[in-house]
C-alpha cells in the first residue's frame, strides 16, 4: 500500500490537473459559442452554392467545361482541416483515419494541410504535403479560402490533379461532430446523387433544363471558383466550432476522472491514516501492558 506521503503528492498532482482541464474547458466554451454562431451563420450559404452548382449539372446537357472535365493526371489534391493544438479528444485522429481511409492511394494524393496536427501526422506516413496553411486556424478569414481555393483551381486547371477532396468536420451541435470527405471537383451525376445534402424532387421545374444568360461556360467561369471559395470557407469555420466543442468536451470529461480520482485517493489516504492511528493505538496498550 503506498504510504500517506505518496497519496497526499498523487492527490496534490490531480488537483492541480484538474484546475487546468477545468479553465480550458472554460476557454472552449467561451471560443465555441463564437465559432457555432459563425459556422451557423456561414453554413446557409456554403450549402446553397453548392445545390447551385449540383442542380446546373443536373438540369443541364452536354456542358464541356475546364472545371468540370477530369483530367488524365491520376493526382488527387485533398485539402484536409484539422487543429494546430491537441487536447481535443478524437477530432484530429477521425480526420486522419477518414484520409487514410478514402479510395485513393498514398501515391497519389497531393495534400493542402489546414492544420499542423494533420500536416505533422501525414507527413510521417509519407503523404505528400503540398503547402501548408496551419496558421490559417489561428483566425480564419475568407480571404483565406480564396488563397487556397485559387491554388487547387490552378492547379487542376493545368492539369496537375485529376480530383479535389475536402476532408473536414461538419459541426452538428455541441457533442456531435461528423468527419465528412466531400469531391469538389470534378462534379459527375452520379456524385450528386450519392449526396445526401440534395433533395429530390418530382416537380415539373425540377426536370426542366436551364439555360444560361450568358453562356453555360462563362456562368460557370464565374460560378466555380465562387462554390470552391465558399466551400472551403465553411469547412474552415465548422473546423473551428468542431475543434472547440470537441476540446470542451474532452477536457470536461477529464476534469470529471479527477475529480473521481481525487476522491478515490481521498478515501485510500483516510483508510491509511485510519490504519496508522490504529496501529499506534495498538502499540501503546501492548507497551503499557508490557510495563504493567
């Protein structure tokens, strides 16, 4: 049995953990009512761009566009949001697992990091890192999902990636996180009804095709890098409110083990002390017997 002196060190260590988790699950909390009325306020518009795009593909016939033409290039850029900082339960490792899981080879994916724990992690399973844009999560602004939407557009453009992915947490609410892989580019039929954010509808106007004003080709010129953008800009901000709420979370549960710990050693320190105080109890009648 470990001595009153260990237990009262060991109890002394959990405490003061426990006064850490429990202000930096109070920092989350502050952090994530701010980033869930952002990704709240954000998400409206990021899902109409894209049944924007996904009902001009689906109302429209023969479109030949550069964003919309899969390349011969076998590359896939996969732009793939995590946290710079851990302590957050499982949302950095579901991110990993959910790339490590997609149908794509280690060969062929390009990576755009959004985060250092997943740039640190894929980097030492030897993904490609193409650029790097952790500091991005310190403040994220649009401007900063232009910057990266610009360079994986160039770059299928030109012909260096056949694909695009964007792998992020879609925030839900306040314990629900959900790991979401989403193609970008390019956007085929059979995506679009594999998705499940687009409704189907049985209405005339819902069958009917669209015509441009201008042409398909320069509305969709205007309209792609637009969806990318937005996007991009969502994942960003319901990374942010999933990291806070994911933090929270993991540092409530670990303020609620201390606390189950602290008690545990509270009762294993009085039942020693208890034992103590018997013993020399026990010892002093057996030497005032021996006197006597």
């Amino acid at each position: 049995m470990a001595s009153m002196r260990d237990i009262k060190r060991r109890k002394g260590s959990i405490t003061s953990t426990q006064q850490i988790t429990k202000a930096m699950k109070l920092v989350s909390t502050v952090k994530l009512q701010k980033a869930k009325g952002r990704a709240e306020s954000t998400r409206p518009y990021s899902e109409c761009m894209y049944d924007t795009v996904t009902q001009i593909l689906e109302k429209t016939e023969n479109i030949n566009h550069r964003f919309l033409t899969p390349s011969d290039s076998k590359k896939k850029a996969i732009i793939v949001v995590t946290s710079n900082k851990g302590l957050a339960g499982g949302y950095n490792s579901n991110i990993i697992k959910l790339v490590k899981g997609m149908d794509i080879n280690k060969e062929d994916a390009v990576i755009f990091a959004v985060g250092k724990k997943g740039r640190d992690y894929l980097s030492r399973y030897d993904y490609c890192i193409k650029e790097d844009y952790s500091e991005v999560m310190n403040e994220v602004l649009f401007s900063d999902a232009i910057t990266i939407g610009n360079r994986v557009l160039e770059g299928f453009t030109n012909g260096e990636y056949g694909e695009i992915y964007l792998v992020y947490t879609k925030f839900k609410n306040t314990v629900t996180h959900i790991p979401t892989a989403l193609k970008l580019l390019p956007i085929e039929k059979d995506d679009i009804k594999k998705d499940d954010r687009v409704e189907k509808k049985d209405s005339i106007d819902d069958l009917t095709l669209m015509n441009f004003e201008p042409e398909a080709e320069e509305a969709l010129d205007m309209i792609i890098p637009k969806y990318i953008n937005s996007m991009i800009y969502g994942a960003l901000i319901e990374g942010v409110a999933s990291e806070n709420g994911a933090r929270m979370q993991a540092m409530d549960s670990a303020t609620s083990n201390a606390e189950s710990m602290i008690d545990e050693l509270s009762l294993k320190y009085n039942r020693a002390r208890q034992a103590s105080i018997t013993q020399e109890i026990t010892e002093i009648v057996a030497g005032a017997s021996a006197i006597n």
